[in-house]
C-alpha cells in the first residue's frame, strides 16, 4: 500500500458535466501494493492469451482463403456474387467485408468507452463484447457449400466484437502499469498473445494436415479450426474477468447510454482537440497500423491466390509469424528501454516498408521466399503493436483512459478499413494481388514521416503525466 492512496477509496470526477465523488485524485496506475498489480497484470496478460488466436487462426489463415473459395462457388460466369444486388469480384469479398466490420466497430466502440468511463465499470462490456465475438467465431462452422452471406455476417460481428474488447482491455493498461512499467507490460501481452497463437496453430496444422487420418474433409477440418478459436476466446477471457477489477473512476450525470452515449462521444471528441499532439500521434497511428493490419488479414490470401501457396504452407508460414513475434515484441520492449519507445517504432516501420516492398517481386510457387517474408514480418509486428499502444498510454489525460482507447481501438482495428478497402479494389480494378500487396507500402512510409513529427515527451506533459527517462 503507497501513501499517496487507498485503492478500496474510489474517486469519481467529471469535466464540468459529472459529479466529483471521494477525496483523492486517481493515479495513472490505480492500483494498490505491487502484489496486487502484479496479479492483475498476469490476468490482463490472458485476454491476449484468448483473443489473439482468432487474429491467427481465423482472421490471418483460414477465414480469408475459405470465404472466397465459399464466394467463387457461389458467383456467376464472370465471377462476381451479388450481395444486396451489388457486383463484387468474389476474390474482393473477403476484403470488403473486413472494412465493413471495422466501420461497424468504428460506430460501436466510441459508445462503449464513453459507458465504461462514465460507470467505471469496463469488465462487464468487456466479457458482453468478448462473448458475443466469441459466439460469432464459433458459429462459423455453419460456414459452408456458398454460404458467403452468413460468413460475410459472422466475420462483421465477430471482428467488430473484436474491436470493442481490445478498446476496453487497453484501457485498463494505465491503470495495472505504472509509467515505466508500461513498455514491459504491454509487450508482455503482445507476447502472450502471440504465443497462444503460435499454440492453436500448430494443433491446426496437425489437424488440416491429417484430416484424412480424423475421417474428415478438408472443408470440415477448417470450419474446426474456425470454430475452436472461438472457444478458445470464450474459455480464457473468464481469467481476466476473474482477475481484472473495476474501478469507480468517472461517473457523469445524464444517460450512460444511447443519446447520452452520443452526448459523451462528442464531448471526447471535444476535449481531444484540447491534446493536439495526442492527436497528432493517433493520426501517424491510424496510417501506418492500417498497413499492419491489412497485412495481417490479407496475408493469406496474396499467398494462397498470387504465389499458389496451398493451405500447409500458409500456416507454417503463419506460425512462424507468430514464433518470430514473441521474440521481436520482447526484443523491441528491450531496445525501447536504450531507445525510446518512439525511435523504436520508427526503426520498425522503414523495415515494414523494405519487407512488404520486397514481398511483391517473390516468386510463385516458392514456399522458402514466403516464409522469409513471414519471418521479416514476424520480427517486427509485435514489436511495432506493443510499443504504440504504451506509447499512447503516456498520451491519455487520466480518467479518460476508455473513452482514448476506444479513439486508440478505432486507429488500431478500428479505423483500418482504408487498407482493405484499397487492397480489395486494387485487386477489383487490376485483377493482381501483387498491385495489391505493393500498394501497401504506402501506410507504412507516411506513418513513418507523420509519427517522426510528434514530439512525445510534451505530448506527455501536456497530457498531464509524468514523463518518463526513455519515451
């Protein structure tokens, strides 16, 4: 127990609008002796544990290749289907669909963080949005024959679900770290996640590999692994929810919901623009992690439609992706610490732009230069992804840390829908996924030039947080 405050007080405060409860102003790490920090971090480590394996399994290998192979079965002689009577190139579908999801979740999660804020009570929408995502992924073993419809519903629904329970468990970063724990504890989740991934997909690949062996098709095989990282999900999101504690933070009169939602939304918005530089740092965020994650989901299907790749190969790859990364999220937590977490993501981003600018001259039908181009991108994405977000977490004015992150969620999954929307017409207008591929070296060398313009230590004072040694 510190003597700056007592954990089991709870202060709740407004900007004008709210109601100041309780007698002492909340730290950035609210939290009470090491012990119990400790504790909660461990459990906030598992929902990296669980959610992750739907980005692997589902989002990067499987649901992209399987989805379009549903679409072309169910597309006419030229090879578009029609949803809502429009003309899709099946090939585009998938990529569509991954931008509608992500507008969706731009709609949703803003909503969501401004509740948690205004209730402090971030756990129970966080295990509503971690159920229903997880639901969602589940019931994608009902994906077959020329169902793309539902999978194109069930891939909205899971992946926006995705982005509102990474805005609210991002959002509890502040408050279990302490500002110089932050990098360590954030890679350490990148880490965690990217070594349960690692986990599923092996048991994946032996299952896909030796579907033959289990009495069952190809098909069957993938709408299994679809389904399982969804009860994965399900199953390791009750460690958070065990470990992880609300804290009666922000309370505000007026509806905590619907217009009153609306209201809050609008207010964040506000009070963002008194944080110009935190502005600014979400701005170089949105661009170049848009890159990040379009790669991350249209991965497989450069491998598996452009280079020929079949399904064995596109999983190992990934694995290795997954592999590489814990070690590159702990490596680049480590160069921070020398660094500075911004020289660090820097470094990152001229490499994403050499490794995808290389990716778009790799043969055909070569599996060893697929996986060099996994390896380059695995040394790099966790690293990049977990410095960001402690990165942002220095940035965000206390007792706003939800309604941030849910601004944060909204560069992270949020916003990327600019990525694959241009990798899908790309492909729709020029018919190559290489054109496509290419056109994504674009997101990483503008982010790059936009993130070396934010000064971060007075975006960190201006925020009204202590600056920390290396930033």
């Amino acid at each position: 127990m510190t003597a700056r405050e007592d954990p089991r007080r709870s202060t709740v405060y407004g900007d004008g609008e709210g109601t100041v409860v309780g007698g002492d102003t909340v730290r950035s790490a609210e939290t009470g002796d090491k012990a119990e920090r400790r504790r909660e971090q461990r459990g906030w480590y598992f929902y990296d544990w669980a959610v992750s394996v739907y980005s692997t399994s589902v989002l990067t290998v499987f649901l992209g290749p399987y989805l379009t192979s549903v679409a072309e079965s169910a597309a006419d002689p030229d090879g578009f289907v029609h949803p809502l009577g429009i003309p899709v190139r099946a090939g585009s579908f998938f990529a569509y669909a991954v931008s509608l999801s992500i507008i969706v979740a731009v709609l949703v999660m803003p909503l969501a963080g401004a509740a948690a804020d205004r209730s402090g009570r971030k756990k129970p929408l966080l295990a509503v949005s971690a159920y229903v995502g997880a639901g969602a992924t589940a019931g994608m073993f009902f994906l077959d024959g020329d169902r793309y419809l539902l999978g194109g519903l069930l891939l909205v629904v899971a992946n926006a679900s995705l982005g509102v329970s990474m805005a609210l468990y991002n959002a509890y970063l502040p408050q279990i770290a302490e500002p110089d724990e932050r990098d360590a504890v954030s890679s350490r989740g990148w880490a965690f996640g990217y070594a349960s991934g690692a986990l599923v997909l092996i048991l994946d690949l032996v299952l896909y590999s030796a579907h033959d062996s289990f009495g069952l098709d190809e098909a069957t095989a993938v709408r299994i692994c679809l389904a399982s990282a969804g009860v994965w999900w399900g199953a390791f999101t009750l460690v958070p929810l065990r470990r992880l504690r609300d804290r009666g933070t922000v309370a505000q009169t007026g509806p905590a919901e619907g217009l009153g939602g609306w209201r809050q939304l609008i207010a964040t918005l506000r009070d963002m623009r008194r944080h110009p530089l935190t502005l600014a740092f979400l701005l170089a965020y949105l661009v170049y992690n848009d890159g990040v994650q379009t790669v991350i989901s249209q991965a497989s299907i450069y491998g598996s439609k452009e280079l020929g790749l079949d399904q064995t190969t596109l999983i190992v790859a990934v694995l290795l992706v997954q592999l590489l990364a814990v070690a590159g999220a702990l490596g680049m937590g480590r160069l921070a610490r020398t660094y500075g977490a911004k020289r660090t993501i820097l470094g990152s981003l001229v490499a994403w732009t050499l490794t995808i600018g290389a990716g778009y001259f790799l043969p055909a039908g070569a599996p060893a230069w697929f996986f060099a181009l996994a390896a380059g991108i695995g040394l790099v994405l966790g690293g990049t992804q977990a410095l960001s977000r402690s990165l942002f977490s220095h940035l965000v004015p206390r007792g706003k840390e939800a309604e941030y992150f849910s601004a944060y969620e909204m560069s992270d999954r949020g916003m990327s829908w600019l990525g694959p929307l241009v990798f899908g017409l790309t492909y729709q207008l020029t018919g190559s996924y290489r054109d496509a591929i290419v056109s994504l070296v674009a997101f990483f060398a503008l982010g790059f030039l936009l993130l070396a313009r934010v000064p971060v230590r007075r975006a960190v004072a201006a925020a009204g947080n202590p600056v920390p040694d290396r930033i």
